[in-house]
C-alpha cells in the first residue's frame, strides 16, 4: 500500500519560493496540505499567482517579500510566519543565484554578493528558525545546495565555495538539532529544468544531458517532491545527509 504524506495543520517556509525549484517546492507543500509561506525577492507578480495557486489546495499561503542576504529580515519573516500561520515546522532554504566567472577575473562584487545570499541567507534563516522548533522539540530542516558543491565547476569559484559550505553547514546543525528531534539535510540538484536554465546556451544544456545517466533534466517537481518526503515522517531518521536529485550527473 502505498504511503501518503499528510501535513496538515503543519506549515513550511521556503526562501526564494516565487520560480524555479523554490516554486515548486511551494507548490508540493501545498498539496500534502501544509500551510505554506515563501520569500521572493523581486518577482511580485509571480508571488502573487503562486500563493492563490497554492491555497487552491485548500491551505493558507503567505507570500513575504525579503532579500535573504539581510539578517534581521530573516528574523522579521520567521516571526511573521509563525505569529500569521501559527507555527513553523519545516523550513526549506532555497534562495540563491549565480554570477559567474573564473576566478582570476572575478570581482570582489561577485565574490560577496553570491556568499551572502547562498551561504550566509541560509545561515540567516537558520539562526531565525532554529531557536522555535528547539523549544517545541521538533521539526525539519532541508538546504538546497547542489552536485556543483560536491565536485567543483569551472567559473563558479563563489557559487561552488558557497555551496559546498551550505553542506557544511548542513551537517553541523544536524548535531546540534538532534537533541531537540529537528532532523537537518541537504538536497543537491543536477541541472534542472528551470526558467533560468531554459535560457542557458544550448551547449551547455547538451554537455549537461552527455552526463546525465537517465537522459533527460530533471524537474523542479521532482526536486520539491524530495524535500517533501524528506520533511515527511518516512524520514525521521535521516540527518545530516547530502541527497542528489541529478538524475546520476554527479557519477
């Protein structure tokens, strides 16, 4: 018999939640019948329509504007979430973005801007959210960093750099979390199907697929749908762990 995830009266924060995979996490959430609030940073229009979609599903939907990179903006959109939604049980730390270059070109600018919202806006949330699901002794955390982490990518010294520390990151808090049954993970993604790679270069999306052992990108659904089981009680006793949803890119 299959299993299915039940959220409700449960509620999920997602940062970055307004396209992409962030959005389709939002949207996974929603279905398995959680509250669910998301940050977005510029994209107000399609904040707007992803949150009546999601109370579609028969749930409420807080869309919060916030650039993840600032500190005390982490803590205000924790405490609206739980003051407005009446908790907070999952928190998926997604937001990020790229500026490539290689590494004997690369601005300071860059440099800074992609640590501070990879590395420091997931640090930001996690100081934020960390302190309620302690006092009530539960929860579930999942990061998105990604295969790029793990193994390097050429052009992407600051994105790779902060990415591997999100892993870090990741198993750090998972130590210190397990005493309070908040379990901490990592999903890495391949390439997937987003808006930003449906622009990329035909040769890049190429040399992708040529590493890609099932053939295809992957969805942001399919990467959502892992959060979710990783939030979900058929994974109380996984943390700490780094899960690639790649379709086999990163071997």
């Amino acid at each position: 018999m299959a299993m299915t995830i039940d959220f409700s009266g449960k509620t999920a924060l997602i940062t970055g939640g307004s396209m992409g995979i962030g959005k389709a996490t939002v949207l996974e959430f929603a279905k398995a019948g959680a509250n669910v609030a998301f940050t977005y940073r510029s994209h107000e229009d399609e904040a707007k329509v992803i949150a009546a979609e999601a109370e579609s599903f028969g749930v409420k939907a807080l869309a919060l504007k916030a650039d993840v990179a600032e500190y005390n903006r982490a803590a205000e959109v924790v405490a609206e979430v739980v003051d407005t939604l009446g908790g907070l049980d999952f928190l998926v730390n997604n937001a990020g973005m790229n500026w490539d270059g290689v590494i004997w070109k690369m601005e300071e600018e860059q440099w800074d801007r992609v640590i501070d919202v990879d590395l420091k806006g997931c640090f930001n949330f996690l100081r934020a959210a960390t302190p309620h699901m302690r006092e009530q002794k539960g929860g579930s955390i999942v990061n998105v960093t990604s295969i790029n982490g793990l193994r390097g990518k050429f052009g992407q010294s600051n994105y790779t750099a902060a990415k591997g520390g999100v892993i870090a990151l990741t198993k750090t808090v998972a130590r210190e979390m397990g005493r309070s049954d908040v379990n901490v993970n990592a999903i890495a993604p391949g390439l997937i199907e987003t808006e930003m790679v449906s622009e990329a270069p035909d040769s890049v999306k190429e040399k992708a697929l040529g590493e890609i052992i099932l053939g295809r990108l992957g969805q942001p659904a399919e990467v959502g749908q892992a959060i979710v089981w990783l939030c979900s009680p058929m994974a109380r006793h996984i943390t700490g762990q780094v899960i690639n949803v790649d379709g086999g890119q990163y071997i």
